[in-house]
C-alpha cells in the first residue's frame, strides 16, 4: 500500500507566508524560506507553496521566492498562483519546482492542462479546485471558485475534476472554502465525492484542526494526502507528532 503523504502549505502574500479563515481575514505566519527549511527539518514529505493574490492582482508568481525556497528544500515542491500560461509554468520549473498548480487559468483555458501535461509529465501538473457550496433553488452543489476564491464560476466541481483528469492532471488539490481555516475538520462529503470520481490522487485541504482531521481525511476521505496549514505553521502539531499519531492508527506513512 501506498503510503499516505503529509505537506504543509505556504500561502503567500506579498512574500509573507500567512493564514486565513474562508480564505480571508489573513494573518502572518512568517517568512517563506525561514518556514520552509523547518518543515524539511521536521520530515515532511512534499511542501506546496501557494502566491495567493497573483491571479487576483494579474500578476505573475515571485519567481525568486521560489527559487530561495527550492534551495533550502530536497523534498518535491508543488508552486501555484498566478501562472497565466505554458511560459509561466516553464518558467518555475525552472526555478526549481517540481510540480506546478493552477487554478484561475486552468477553468479560463482547460487546455493549459494539456499543455503542461504534454511538456512536463501528468505527475508534474497538479490542478487546485476550490469549491463552496452553492444553492440553486432547492438543490446544494459544489461550485468552483477561482481568482484566491473571490470568483464563483458556475463549475460543478466533481465535473471539472473529472475533465482536468481526462485532460492529463496527474493531481487534484481539493480545498473546501466552506471549512477553510475553520480548524473543524475536512470536508469529507467533497473529498471522497471527488476522490471516487477520479483515478488519480486528491490531496485533501482546509480545515485540519487536530490530527485526528488528517486521519478521517485519508481514511474516510479517500484522500491519497493531506494539506494543512495552521496545525502547523503555529507548532501546535508538528509534523513528526502527526505522523506518529497517524502510524499509531495504522495508516501507511513514511516515517
């Protein structure tokens, strides 16, 4: 069996790793090299790091950033935001990414996941989907948002991850806007919908709040990882606690 991956996540903003609930009302958690080389300290299996407010500013990713984060970290890192096209994708590659994320563009051009999928390899093209819930009329969906989730766009999410899969996405980062920064828990209702619906992992973000989250997440969930951000930016549970929680229930995790 597979064994189950544990990354925490940078959201940066103007250089500063921070922190938010519902995708607002950020707060610091400090600098993004200083965080990072600690989460390779502690053994954490991947590491993504997220510019949060690119693809709202239309600007594109701090490209140097990146590369001060990949110097100081042998573990694979995911990098996301603001990447508008191949050139940009090509472009933190270069930087040292080992996988590159989009969102906002992948939902207003899906064939910038062929692209990247063609040039770099499925296992080098992870698509986000950031889903809330939505009523229409009497019924409940899952809508994506895009642009740091200020932007709702009519995509029923199960639908889409179902498309960036057949278009060559070798990874679905799935975060709930409805429980984002809540601390509560996963959204287990999406994550397993979306990780049944699809053949490749789903990395389950927002809301972890205690490791027990991290484990309903990968059992219940169907989660092939798990992101969080606070549990640990904070040290309330650092990343050797959580894993040898998580192997104590009998979980795959690489120790």
């Amino acid at each position: 069996m597979l064994s189950k991956r544990i990354i925490p996540c940078l959201d940066v903003d103007r250089g500063r790793v921070v922190k938010g609930t519902n995708f607002q009302n950020l707060r610091d958690a400090g600098d993004p090299v200083e965080v990072a080389k600690r989460y390779q300290d502690e053994g954490a299996d991947e590491l993504v790091f997220l510019d949060i407010s690119a693809s709202h500013e239309g600007r594109q990713i701090m490209t140097e950033m990146v590369r001060r984060v990949a110097e100081v970290v042998f573990m694979p890192l995911t990098v996301g935001g603001g990447i508008r096209n191949l050139d940009d994708a090509t472009a933190l590659v270069q930087a040292g990414a080992e996988k590159v994320s989009i969102n906002s563009s992948a939902v207003k051009d899906p064939d910038l996941v062929n692209q990247i999928s063609k040039r770099f390899g499925s296992c080098a093209t992870v698509v986000n989907i950031d889903p809330r819930r939505t009523r229409h009329g009497d019924n409940i969906k899952f809508e994506v948002h895009i642009q740091g989730g200020r932007k709702p766009t009519g995509l029923e999410a199960l639908r889409w991850a179902a498309e960036v899969a057949q278009r060559g996405a070798g990874e679905i980062i799935l975060t709930s806007m409805d429980a984002d920064g809540t601390r509560n828990g996963y959204d287990i209702e999406i994550t397993k919908a979306v990780a049944a619906n699809v053949r490749i992992p789903v990395v389950a973000s927002g809301g972890a709040g205690h490791p027990t989250h991290l484990a309903e997440a990968l059992t219940q969930g169907m989660a092939s990882a798990v992101l969080a951000a606070s549990i640990f930016h904070y040290g309330e549970y650092p990343i050797p606690v959580v894993k040898g929680f998580l192997a104590g229930l009998g979980i795959p995790i690489r120790i």
